[in-house]
C-alpha cells in the first residue's frame, strides 16, 4: 500500500511542474517506478539483534527523438540483506506512437535486456545465480487525465507477449524460460 501512496504522490508532484512530452517516466506491470533505502533491526527470540538494510531501486524513462518514436531504458535494483538476494537487470528498447500527441495515442513498444538474480545462502556455500534474458512486445493506448485536472499524466493499458529465458541453461536449478501473454490494465506514465 505504501508503494502505490507513493507512486500516486509522485505523480501528481511530477504533473505540477511538467511542462512538455519530450520525456516520459513509466510505471508498468514489469517494474513500478520506486526508490527506497531501509535500515531495519530484526530480533529473533534466543538470539540477537540484527541489523539489516535493503535498496530498491526501479527507474523506467523515455526520450522522444522523431515525431513518432521514444527510445528508452528500464532499470532495476534489489539488495535484500535480510533474505540474502541481489537482483537487478537492464533493459532497453522503444515505443512506436500511431499519433505525435504521446499523451493519446496507440503505441507499439519492444524492449529486451539482462537480469541476474542471486541467492547468497550464508550458512553455506551454496548460492544461487540466475541470469535471465528478458523480452517484452507490447501494444497499447495511451489515455490522457488532462479532463479529470490531471496534466502530463496519462493511463495506458496494454497486452503484452513477455519472454524470459535463463542464460545459464540445464546447470541452473532455477527457471529455464518463461512465456506469458498479459493483459495490464493498471499502468500509467507521466511526460515532462
């Protein structure tokens, strides 16, 4: 709950001061845009207190350089002391828009890149290392909020052919391909 108050706080501060379509920052199914650092002291009973901290970061930004096209980059991080995990992946790829107004138009979008997970289990050493190849086709409309009193940000459901396939192969215990086809009708995007 804290992470949607947050995405919608954002937002809204984001459209006050936005002033154009050039730029666009997106929140979808695959990564909502966030940013936290934690610092948390766990006790278990018959034992001491632990200190742990946790960073994560997801950052999701286009840039229009034609009429009709954005080029972009999709970011994710996540260090987790306290489940022993790092994972993070870089993406990047493109929107084609059917119209030059971003803000209501059909688009098309393609973006690919790498995801290492790892699993760290202390005890032992014994880990996990995952690298995954990620790609996701989209078609979508985008839908501006201008009429509710919302500027520069706009609703945009999409469909969605997503595929993920392990670079490690066979020797991994872990995923070795995954294929969905989504329906994601909670997305929004903010243009400055």
């Amino acid at each position: 709950m804290k992470t949607v108050f947050a995405l919608f706080t954002a937002l809204f501060i984001v459209s006050a001061f936005a002033a154009g379509d050039d730029h666009m920052i997106e929140s979808n199914v695959d990564s909502l845009v966030r940013g936290a650092y934690n610092w948390n002291k766990t006790k278990s009973r018959g034992k001491g207190a632990d200190n742990n901290t946790e960073l994560d970061l997801t950052l999701n930004y286009a840039y229009k350089f034609r009429p009709h096209w954005q080029l972009g980059t999709r970011l994710n991080y996540l260090k987790d002391q306290i489940t022993s995990t790092e994972n993070y992946g870089f993406q990047v790829g493109g929107f084609w828009n059917h119209d030059t107004d971003f803000a209501n138009s059909m688009y098309v979008s393609f973006f690919t890149g790498l995801n290492w997970d790892h699993s760290y289990n202390l005890s032992s050493a014994n880990g996990r290392n995952d690298e995954k190849w990620a790609s996701t086709l989209a078609v979508g409309k985008r839908f501006s909020l201008d009429r509710f009193g919302i500027k520069h940000v706009v609703y945009s459901p999409e469909l969605a052919l997503k595929s993920v396939n392990s670079t490690v192969g066979s020797k991994a215990a872990g995923l070795e391909y995954s294929q969905s086809l989504e329906l994601r009708f909670l997305q929004f995007s903010v243009f400055f």
